[in-house]
C-alpha cells in the first residue's frame, strides 16, 4: 500500500499505544508462570502476536481479550516445537534462550529482514553452554539440546536483547547463574525493562546473579503502559507546530524512549545527542532536526542491523524531503532543509514510514510514502489516528 499525504496541520488528542517492548516481556513471564495472569493491553501489533503465536507453540494458552490478554500458563513442556518469529526481533531473541533452556527441540521461522539480523555472540553463548544450534535453511533455525546453570558472557554493544533472553533463560535453569556484560550496555533501559518484568513475576535479577524460579510467582493481572517509542512520532508533531497532545505516557518510565520529552524541549539550537540508549527514536529525531536547526547524532552503528539499514534509510529520507544527511561508520549529521514535495519508500520499515508522516505535515507538497502498510509492525492503527488528527491523505494498493 503506497499512501499520498496531503499536508495539513493536526490536530487533536491521541492515547499512546500499550508499549510493545513491555508487552513482550509480560507475555513470556506470564508463560511461565504458576497461574493465569490477566495482561491489560487493550491494542496489539505484529510483533506482539509473534510473540503470543511463539509462546502458544510451546504450551501456554493465550487468549485475546477486549482489553488484553488471558495467559494460562504452560503445563507441560513439549519436546519439540516450531515458533513462527514472524518478523520480530524481540520474539526471536528473546525465545530462542528460553527453548534452549527448557530444552525443546525447536525450529524457528523467519520473515522480511529478519534472517539476515545478527544472532552472534548470543549463539555461540548458548552453544558454549549446552546447546547445539543450526540453520537449516535460510529461514529457520534448529535447535538442540539444554542449558546448564552457570556463568553466562555476553557482549553489550550489539543488541540488549541477547542480555534479556539470557535474563529469562536462566530464570528457567533449576540452579543459579550468573550474566556477565562485556563492554558497554547499550540501549541499559531496555535491559532493565527485562528485569522489572521478571521483578514483578519474582525472579531476583539484582547484579545479573539469578536463582532458578521456574514457575515465576504471578500477580493476577498487570497492565502494560502507554509506548513512548511510538508515541514519539505524535510529540514530534506537536513540536513541529502541530496541535497535538499526547496522553498515557509515564514520565517516570523504565522505557529509554521517554528522553524524546526532553530532547524535543530544546530545539532552539543544533543538537548533538547520543542514540546508544535510544536507537529507535533516530529516525523521528531526524526529522525533526533536519525541520530544525540539525543535529549530530553518534553511537548509531546498531541502527544498520534494524528492520532497514535505518542509516541508509534515514539519510535517503531526509534527502528526498529536502533537507540533508552524512553518514560515517558511528555518526549521523543532519543538516536542515525546507521540507518539499517528494517520493519515500518505507523500505519494509514501521519508524521510517511514520517518521515520514510528521515530516509531511510541514512539507509544501504531497509527500507520497511506498510501502506504508509496515506500520502494522508496532502500530497497526497509526494511519487511523493520523486521519482522527486531521491528517489527509489517499490509498493506493499495489
């Protein structure tokens, strides 16, 4: 589906979505719980329901309520399994862990970029510790065998998803371990998003050092709050003089995401900020610095491992709309521009099609996004809300 925005002001108010990156987490805990536990998560999105379809594969049942999710946990552990990743990320990297450490022999199916996403050093550290893993096929991933207790390494600087799988993986292993960070943690929020869920499922994650809790204690219900990393795209609006308030988010936070509050505070001058903790909010950031008064934005090496290589893509969208972008190995600079009439392909990529869309709304032409249904990755109902907004735009299926 290829969208033709036709700029407009919006304006209005829109509830942030329930955070994809807590949901994940509350669904595996939930999993592996000892009771039903009652997810308040009144939307969803692609990534989730990988999540939801993985985590069924492997024996619990999860029901889709109108306000969430009702996740009777697993009974008994199967002794193969296929998990259907879909294209998240999270669900891959997270799970592959846990079946590693339940010991289920399973087979994991890939979609889009996906396949092509780095799995080392994790591999080779779950291999290192009981497991045995290969590649069937370009797509899939088999695994063998189960982990044993012990002193976990891993290095922090390619994805803090590899610490949290080996957060839940050992909080499954019947014996105490330990998890070692080599080098700098990046996107660390993320990280202790992992170990508040498991906090709040009574897994002791204090120093890395975790004790066997398998099955994890369970509150009767949770709720999942409002996403800041989706609700960055509706608050760049409003900083780019748009009407728009954005309620449900949390200042006090786990999620990294919520320094967008701050970094759009001060727009008064170029900006040089750090995307080690925050990578996902590079591309709306971009926007609004190219609007703006430019930026150097460093430590963005990771974002070439994303749903795009989000600095190619990035650095193209900002050129198409008329402002401008130089890349080096580590650092992105954005030099401003008057926005302009122009053509984005969304390359497959949900931030770079919704960045696109505020930096529509301050264009002096139409603004046509290719591929714009990739949103339904984390935000099914943007283009929905967009229109609520005031935003005006036409549809075309290829």
């Amino acid at each position: 589906m290829d969208i033709t925005i036709f700029p407009k002001k919006l304006r209005g108010t829109v509830q942030a979505i329930p955070s994809k990156s807590q949901a994940h987490r509350l669904l595996i805990c939930a999993a592996f719980s000892n009771k039903i536990t009652f997810i308040n998560c009144p939307q969803t999105n692609e990534d989730i329901t990988a999540t939801a379809r993985c985590l069924s594969a492997l024996g619990a049942k999860i029901v889709r309520t109108e306000t969430g999710y009702e996740v009777t946990p697993v009974s008994e552990i199967p002794c193969s399994a296929t998990l259907d990743c879909g294209e998240s990320g999270s669900t891959l990297r997270f799970l592959l862990p846990v079946v590693c450490a339940l010991g289920v022999n399973a087979t994991f199916e890939m979609a889009g970029r996906l396949p092509y996403r780095p799995l080392s050093p994790l591999w080779e550290e779950l291999e290192r510790m009981g497991c045995s893993l290969s590649r069937p096929t370009e797509t899939t991933i088999a695994t063998q065998g189960k982990l044993h207790p012990g002193e976990y390494q891993i290095a922090g600087n390619v994805s803090s998803q590899f610490v949290s799988g080996l957060l839940f993986a050992t909080a499954l292993l019947d014996g105490d371990s330990k998890i070692t960070v080599i080098g700098q943690l990046e996107s660390k929020p993320y990280v202790d998003m992992t170990r508040l869920a498991l906090n709040a499922f009574g897994v002791n994650t204090d120093c890395f050092q975790i004790k066997g809790s398998y099955p994890f204690h369970s509150p009767a219900s949770v709720t999942v709050e409002g996403d800041w990393s989706n609700g960055a795209f509706f608050l760049a609006a409003k900083a780019l003089g748009n009407a728009v308030e954005v309620t449900n988010l949390h200042p006090d936070s786990p999620q990294g995401d919520r320094e967008i509050a701050a970094l759009l505070a001060n727009l008064d001058c170029a900006a040089h900020i750090s995307a080690a903790d925050i990578p996902d909010l590079v591309p709306i950031l971009a926007v609004v610095y190219g609007a703006k008064n430019g930026a150097v934005i460093e430590d963005i090496a990771r974002l070439r491992l994303k749903e795009s290589d989000r600095v190619a893509s990035v650095c193209s969208m900002l050129k198409q709309l008329g402002a401008d972008a130089v890349a080096t190995e580590n650092t992105l600079s954005v030099s401003p521009g008057r926005y302009h009439s122009c053509t984005i392909d969304a390359v497959g990529d949900h931030r770079i099609a919704m960045a696109a869309a505020i930096a529509a709304t301050v264009a002096d032409g139409p603004v046509t996004i290719k591929g714009a249904e990739c949103v339904a990755k984390s935000y099914p109902t943007f283009w929905q809300e967009y229109q609520n907004l005031g935003g005006h735009y036409e549809q075309y299926l290829r």
